[in-house]
RNA sequence: GGGCGCUUAGCUCAGUUGGUAGAGCGCUACCCUUACAAGGUAGAUGUCGCAAGUUCGACCCUUGCAGCGCCCACCA
C-alpha cells in the first residue's frame, strides 16, 4: 500500500464509499441470533425536496452510535425509509405533473405522469387521476428524489444496510397499516363515529390533536348587547361574533353574583332572536371580556366540551369550506321568534368566508337594535383590537374550525396510565426529555383522529353497505380481509359484491378517506421487522434496540409508535430513544425548510470532506441544539489531516525497522508504560461515554489524548524510535506508537470512518480488512503490557518540554536552539519521573547532556510544576 | 398559568460524586523543526446570569429572581 504524501479527502472518500458498498461492510446478517444484533429504527425522512444539515446532523449522530455498536461485534440491522406518504408529496406531485387524485376515478394502465414544462400549473387545469394512478406519479417522482438522497448519505458514510429500504406509500407499508388498522378495530380501539372534530378548511380535512401549533394572530373583542327574555339585557363580548347565528346557550360562572338572577332565564340574540337558556357554567371566567359569553357551536375546545355535556342541539353554520352554509330558520335547531327577521339577517351572512361574515355581522348588529327595545343598537363601541394565539393546522393558512363529520379515531384517552408505563420501560436519553412525552400523555384531551379528507395516502380498508334507499350504514362496516390487503375500497370490490353494486340501492360504497400520515408512520418498527408478513424475522428483530429522532416530534412520532406497539404486541417498541437537538441558524433560530434559512449539505462535503462534517455533528451533544458554525468544520479537517500526518509517521517508522515486527511484548521503557497507561484511561472513557449514546464525550477523550500524545509523548520518542542505539529501546517505542495508532484509529473510526479506514489500510499487520468491523479498543489487549512504576512520568516530561518551548519562544528562537543548561527543580517523585525518560526528554528538548542539573525542593507540593531555568546557546543567525 | 432545558473567555462549547476555572476558534508573538506550513510552539483574556442559604470550602447542592429557548394549557 502506497501512502500518499497529501491527503485529497474527496479522492480517498469516494474510493472507500466504493469500496465499502462492493464488500458489503454493512450488509446485516439475518442469521446472528437477536441478543447479538443492534437493530435501528431509523427515521424515514420525508422526501420531498431536498435534505438540509440539519438532518446531516442527525442521522450522523445516529450513525456513530451504530458504529461503535459494529465494533463492538454485534450485527447491525440499520435500515432506511423514505416517507413519501402525505401532504407534502402530494402537493409536489400536483405541481410537477400537474394532476390532481380522484379516487372515484377508475384507474388507467397505460398512463403515465408528464412533467409540467415551464410555468407552475394552474389549480384548475390540473388533469384528474385515479389514486392508483396517483400513487405511481408519486413512486416516480420520489424514487428520484431518493436516488438523491441515498447518494448523499452513502457520501456523508452513513452505514446503512441499502437493501433494507422501504417507502411509506409502497405496498408493504400500506398493506401493514392497513393491518395495523384492522387489528385496532378487532381489538376494539379503533372506531368510527360522528362528532365535532377539529378541520382544516383549505385542506377540508379533519386534523389531530398533535398537528395543532398556536399562532399569534389579530382580533377584536365584540361587545353585544343580548336580551333577557322578559325584560332587561346584558353583554357579552367575543371574538368570533360571525358565530352569533350557531349560540346555543349564554353561560356565566355559577358563584358570579352579577348574572345569578339571569340563570335559568332565556336570553334572546340580536338579529337572529333565537331564545336561549342562560345557565352556570364553571368554565366561565368572571375577569375575563364581560364574565358571561355566548356558547357557539363551535367556536373553541371549551365550546365543544361544554355541548357535550349540555344535551343541547348543535347549531352547525360553518360549511366544509370555511364559507357559511344556507340554512332556514324555523327549522329545528335554529328555531327563532322572528323566523322571517332572522332568515332576512342570516341571508346577508350565508355564502360568505369565516372573514366576510365577520365583517357584515359586524353592520348589521351595529345598525339592529330590535332584540333591544330601541335601547341602541346590539353593537356596543368599536371592536377591541387584541392578538391572541389561535389554533392552526401546522401546515394550514387559516385557524382551524369545530365540524361534526365522521371520522375514524384510535382510543388514547382511556390508557393514559398504560402509555406512561411504556414510556418508563424505555430509556429516554437525554433522561429529561422524558418529561416531554408524559406531559403529552397527560394533557391528551380528545382520541387520535385517523381519519383525513385527502385522496392520497393509505387508504380505510373498508367499505360500507348502502341501504335500500342508498343510504350508507356506517354502523356495520365491510372490513377487508387481512389476506387481501393492500386494497383501495374505491377500485377494489369487498368479498360477496361486484363492481356494478357500488353506489347503487342495496350495494356498496368504499370509505373515501386515507390514514393519517403518523397512522403509517407508526409502524416503521414493525414496517421494517416484517411484522405480520413474515413473523420469523419479525421475531428477531424486535422490539428495536434503537429509535433516533428529533425531539420536537415526541408528541407525534415517538408517541403513535408506543401506543400501536403496546396496543398491537403489548410491548415498547424500542429500549432507547435518542433525541438529538435542533441546528440553529447563526441568529439561533430553527433551521427549517419553511422559515428558508436552510443550508444544504452538498457543497459543504465537497468544501469541509465528509469527515470534517461528521466531526462537527458529533461534537454535538444529544437533545442540545446546535448553532451553525463553519469553524467547526475546519476543526475537524484539521483532526483528519493529523490523524493522516500521523499515521504516516508511525507507518514509515514501522517500516523501516528490520526483522522481527515490533509487538506488545517490546514495550518495557518507562515513558513507554506510561503512555499505554494514557491508552488504558482514554479507552475507558470513551468506551463509558458510548455506552451511555455520548458519542461526543468519547470523541472529545479521544481527541484531547490523541493532541496530548502528538504534541508530548510522540516528540520525546521521535529520536529513540528513528534511530535509537539500543535496539530494545527503539523497539519499545516503536511498539507503543503502534498500539497508539491503532488504538486512536479506532477511537475515532465511528465518528471519521473515510480517514480511519485510510490509515488502516496502511498498516501491514491489520487482522481485519475493514477497520469498521475491527473490535473496539478493550482494556484486555493491553494487559501484556506493565503499570508504569510511577503514574506522572508523561506529565512531568511534558511540562518540562513545555517550559524548554517557552523559553525558546520567548527568546525568539527556533526550536531546534540547544539548551546548554537546564535546572529542574521539583519534588523527588517528579525528578525521579524525569530521570527515567532523561534520554528522551534531552533529544526531544535539544538540551546538552551535561548542562542537566536537578535539585529536589522540599517546599514543592506533588501537583506543582516542576520549577525549570533553562539557559540557551547563543543563535548563530 | 404549568412544565422542561439553558445562562461559564470576544465566539462555539466542556466542566464526571462540592476542593485554586478548561478546550477549540479568534487574537498576538515566534518558529521551515527530518509526520504535519492545509503546519508547529507559546502568550493574553473570566465577579462561572443575579441574590440569599447550606458548608471549613459552591460553577457544582437548596431557595428565590431575571433573561433566553422549547413543550403544554388558556383562547369567550
């Protein structure tokens, strides 16, 4: 093996990527039983545009773990997946293609998907395609996408098993989330029924608990003047008054002495004058608006609890598409005591956006003053602008609304005490970020909805029998069998029916809606094991040993995985979960694709080497989050190019040694002893910290020893091991730059796999062919090898050095100037350090033999520095 | 309003069970020295967020406060 004299990273990487991928390096094993095998459960990315360094860093992270783990001998089972199911892929698919899903579309063999030349299409023009057809456009366009994004992992060496991939749409991933589905039904946790649940009205679709983020947005306080059947009034003020027309009650709190005479009395709303009862209820805050308020169907979670417990009818006005429904007063709930008024009022509002309404209402309470007896008008003084965080879906433009529709719902709340008793069972790391999951699992409030409005996803696979009259019985559904799956239910015809039946009086209809995402999502464990397609393996691969994830997704990812993994085997998924940190932009702001503060990764490999992007994501610690900083960079290429330079001088040190090779047997010379012993800590330390997924404490131990043993131990021995008189001597250190060498190789191959593998691959006496399959340091092979008789022989060379440097530094002088004397003063045990590594620390020091002078000093303690004058030669130049 | 985390050198961050504050970057000076000039050697820099308490002794433990970040709840 020839070794290069200049280390070109992006030459040598390419070449070991290569290398790696024809040897199978990281091929899992299926025959190693379990307890030998570390298996991942890694994240999918979602692959949809482009990946940025915040998931560079991420999965590096991950990676370190699983190569340490390979060192330490197990069979690693690590897979990839590609999460091309949802919102996001869907949109791109519709944009590049210029097609929209219709599952009601039969679906066409021959057609394929042309990409939109030129500009964006438009909405309207989109062409319509079966979901089948829909599904192929997406496996097309995504398998693109990650083509490029296996070539960038396998470029940053991630060691992922490449036959081990799966993608969330595929038929394996649908067919086992439509198990899973299935299972939760028979199981009894899954059921469908008609509520109010939360919706998204550009999207028109329902969405879940876990989807929902707060946005800070402007509104307006509304004081409105209500009647008191009987005589009197009161006001009431609210930010949503477009809602006047679906109030279904007026409430206060029971103890508020200022409304306690209205209970039990009927209040009439202006404009619509529909009689509603005024009652106590304990939610109402007394400070806050006017102490007592409308109830609204539905205006706000409070709403919504509120009229469940009330028996009272819903008064729906709010359509699927965020636009006022038409409706009659005078039919049941919205009874009135002027139909013909309120009808007339209502006719301004019905048709109009959440937003338009709001405004019109706006003009006609403040021009209505009959529900008043002429006491004014309903409106009182001009709005009251406030900001106030609203609900949003995360990827939604406008607040999220309370519609009854039916849905599909797995059962959460009921085993709260269940899920936090898995969340104990796994080893949450960093510890504390455990408290984030069980916070979630307390503050749950309403069952996962499942179910969404979209066309593309992983379809119910179930249909519905329809009625003599055409009317759907969702109360008997038509599952499909487990044997059949994956089916669409709107191409595919349930058992016992056919094609010509759907729709039709007495035939069928197929369930239109698809999975949450996370529904799928889920299961990437059991996606990944086989689970029900093939349990053998299913068997011996999980529960994972291993799930890597960000911490912002705990209440999503983390969560759905541990409830459908109790709730389908009655176990955890996984025993650890990593959670790494967030990179942050240079303003230590959240880097993410919608803020556009991303920095991509490619030309950061090409300008930094994948080593020295790797050194910069392990440096990182779990669950912290990272400002972007491009010196980190250049801390680790300049961690490469040493490792290079030293390996190159170890190597051609080894080699130019004759006869026999050095081995461990040779080291006998005291600083020798004493920097194995230095080996010994370091390894223990890192060694810890792995164990304990702090991947970057035990690269920061290699790092700080591996600088020491440059700076110190391998200048004291440098003359000794090129060209020492006494054979046994040189030999001493020789072996022990050996053992160094490789002992720091492997210290650092988890986190710089490229450089590591180079350096190894020089060395002629290698057992393994790959460093990454080479065993982890262990304290037992360097048990031949002796204590030292005194434990500061390294420390005590190296400060005297350090003194020698300086007083050549502050003389202004090369290194290289001889020392003519050289006074030590220090306590015995020091000196006597010294004495054993003399000859060293002389060459090492260019100091005169006979200029050495040492003199103990009683008043010295142990951990002082030894006291040094040094007198120079007078420079020549 | 509740919870979690953070606050240490100009910057990015370490600091193991309480015992005299650390690294790298940056800055300054010097050095071609036979592994390394894409380098090396050395130097300067801190009221450890604030306040009280426990202790012989506190960056570390306790309490309170402040600021930052995140999560959750509230949303009339």
């Amino acid at each position: 093996m020839t070794i290069p004299k200049k280390y070109k990273a992006g030459e040598i990487e390419t070449r070991w990527q290569d290398h790696w991928s024809e040897r199978g390096v990281y091929d899992w094993k299926p025959d190693v039983p379990r307890e030998n095998t570390f298996t991942v459960d890694t994240p999918p990315p979602t692959v949809s545009g482009s990946l940025h360094v915040g998931h560079v860093f991420s999965y590096t992270q991950t990676d370190l773990i699983v190569r340490y783990q390979r060192m330490q001998g197990k069979n690693i089972f690590y897979p990839m997946g590609w999460d091309d199911n949802g919102l996001p892929t869907e949109r791109r698919v519709q944009n590049v293609y210029g097609i929209s899903c219709n599952p009601r579309l039969p679906y066409e063999k021959d057609w394929k998907p042309e990409p939109q030349s030129g500009k964006k299409s438009k909405k309207s023009d989109a062409v319509e395609v079966s979901r089948k057809n829909f599904i192929e456009a997406c496996e097309i366009l995504t398998g693109d996408d990650e083509k490029a994004f296996e070539a960038l992992w396998r470029r940053l060496g991630l060691s992922v098993d490449w036959s081990l991939q799966y993608a969330t749409i595929d038929d394996h991933c649908r067919k086992l989330s439509q198990y899973s589905f299935l299972d939760l039904v028979e199981k009894g946790f899954a059921y469908s029924h008609e509520a109010p649940t939360m919706w998204d009205i550009d999207f028109r679709t329902a969405v879940a608990q876990a989807e929902l983020e707060d946005r800070e947005m402007p509104g307006a306080y509304h004081d409105i003047k209500f009647a008191v059947e009987g005589g009197g009034d009161f006001t009431i003020s609210t930010t949503r008054p477009e809602l006047l027309a679906a109030c279904i009650a007026v409430v206060a709190h029971p103890d508020d002495k200022r409304f306690k005479d209205l209970f039990g009395k009927h209040a009439i709303t202006p404009l619509f004058h529909a009689k509603v009862p005024i009652l106590p209820a304990e939610h109402a805050d007394p400070e806050k608006g006017t102490g007592i308020l409308m109830v609204c169907t539905f205006g706000d979670v409070m709403d919504v609890e509120w009229w469940k417990s009330s028996k009272l009818p819903a008064k729906q006005i709010i359509g699927r598409d965020g636009r006022l429904i038409e409706l009659d007063y005078g039919t049941a709930p919205f009874t009135s005591e002027n139909p013909e008024l309120a009808n007339s009022n209502y006719g301004e509002l019905s048709g109009l956006t959440i937003k338009q309404a709001q405004k019109k209402i706006v003009e006609l309470l403040a021009a209505d003053g009959s529900a008043v007896d002429g006491n004014g008008t309903a409106l009182l003084g001009e709005p009251k602008q406030i900001m106030h965080p609203v609900k949003f879906f995360e990827k939604g433009d406008r607040p999220v609304e309370f519609l009854t529709t039916r849905q599909w719902f797995v059962k959460v709340c009921d085993y709260k005490e269940e899920l936090l008793a898995q969340g104990r069972k796994i080893s949450w790391h960093p510890e504390y970020m455990r408290a984030r999951y069980e916070h979630w699992v307390e503050g749950l409030n309403t069952d996962w909805c499942i179910s969404r409005q979209r066309f593309f996803g992983v379809s119910f696979p179930v249909w519905y029998p329809l009625g003599e009259n055409g009317e759907p019985n969702y109360d008997s559904p038509i599952y499909a069998k487990a044997e059949s799956l994956p089916v669409d239910p709107m191409s595919d015809v349930p058992e016992g029916y056919t094609e010509d039946q759907r729709g039709q009086a007495g035939g069928f209809i197929g369930d239109p809606d698809v999975m949450d995402t996370w529904a799928t999502s889920a299961l990437t464990p059991q996606i990944a094991s086989g689970w029900y397609t093939n349990s053998e393996r299913h068997a011996g691969l999980y529960p994972m040993d291993l799930r890597p994830q960000a911490h912002d997704i705990i209440r999503t990812w983390a969560f759905v995985t541990i409830l459908k993994s109790w709730m389908h085997e009655g176990t955890i998924p996984w025993s650890h979960i990593a959670l790494s940190g967030w990179i942050l932009d240079p303003d230590r702001k959240k880097m993410s694709k919608s803020k556009g503060n991303v920095v991509t990764p490619d030309h950061l490999l090409t300008e930094y080497s994948s080593d020295g992007v790797r050194y910069w994501a392990a440096r990182a610690r779990l669950g912290t989050d990272t400002a972007f900083d491009d010196k980190v960079f250049k801390i680790g290429q300049k961690l490469v190019l040493k490792i290079f330079n030293m390996g190159k001088f170890v190597v051609s040190l080894l080699s130019q040694l004759e006869g026999e090779p050095v081995s461990k047997a040779d080291i006998s010379e005291p600083l020798d002893l004493a920097q194995i012993e230095e080996l010994r800590a370091t390894i223990a330390k890192a060694t810890k910290s792995f164990e304990a997924f702090d991947y970057a404490t035990a690269l920061q131990a290699a790092e700080d020893s591996f600088w020491k043993t440059c700076d110190f131990y391998l200048e004291l021995v440098k003359t000794r091991a090129y060209k020492g008189e006494d054979l046994a001597a040189r030999r001493s250190a020789l072996a022990t730059l050996k053992e160094s060498l490789l002992v720091y190789l492997r210290l650092f191959a988890p986190a710089l796999p490229f450089i590591t593998e180079e350096v190894w691959s020089w060395h002629p006496h290698s057992t393994c062919e790959s460093i990454h399959h080479a065993p982890w340091p262990k304290l037992e092979e360097l048990q031949i090898v002796a204590t030292p008789e005194q434990d500061n022989i390294l420390l005590a060379a190296s400060e005297v050095l350090s003194e020698v440097r300086k007083q050549k530094s502050v003389a202004q002088t090369s290194l290289t100037t001889e020392v003519t004397q050289l006074k030590v003063k220090g306590v015995s045990s020091k000196l006597s350090a010294l004495k054993s590594a003399l000859s060293d620390l002389i060459h090492a020091g260019h100091i005169t033999e006979s200029g050495m002078e040492f003199e103990e000093d009683g008043d010295l303690q142990e951990s002082d520095p030894c006291e040094v004058q040094v007198t120079l030669a007078e420079s020549s130049s």
